[in-house]
C-alpha cells in the first residue's frame, strides 16, 4: 500500500467523515440524507424539489426516494430549447 492511500485513510479516519458515492441509479431506493448528499442538495433545495413534483415513497415516519425518481424529476425540470 502506498504511503498516500495509507495518508488519506487516516485522514478519514481522523475526522470521521467517508466520502459518499455521487451516482444516482435506477435500480436504487435512497433515504433521504442519502439522496440529499448524493446530488448536493441542501435542505431547501430539496424542500424545493418536493414542491416542483419529486415524489417520496413513505413508510410510517420514514422517506425515501427512488433513484428512478430522482432521474425523472431532474429530466422533468430541464429547460426545453
């Protein structure tokens, strides 16, 4: 193992922060937060998001959205040229 991977695992370690995976797939069902990090929303952003049609799957107090979802409301606000 070179000294720099072994450098940035400490430093994760350390701080106690991973990083997080940015793809969105089709196949998946994502909590919210993960959602949220995986596309870089704040909170009003995702707030926002819910107000122009995205969609949550519930489940007593818990939310979550679909991957295909995400991918259809994205593909839904996209300005027509």
């Amino acid at each position: 193992m070179s000294k720099a991977s072994t450098t940035a695992k400490s430093e994760v370690a350390e701080c106690g922060v991973r990083p997080r995976p940015t793809l969105v797939t089709t196949g998946e069902i994502y909590g919210i937060d993960e959602a949220k990090a995986r596309l870089g929303w704040s909170n009003s952003a995702f707030r926002a998001a819910k107000r122009r049609g995205l969609r949550l799957l519930v489940c007593g107090k818990r939310r979550y959205v679909t991957g295909s979802e995400i991918l259809r409301f994205l593909e839904s606000i996209q300005d027509p040229k």
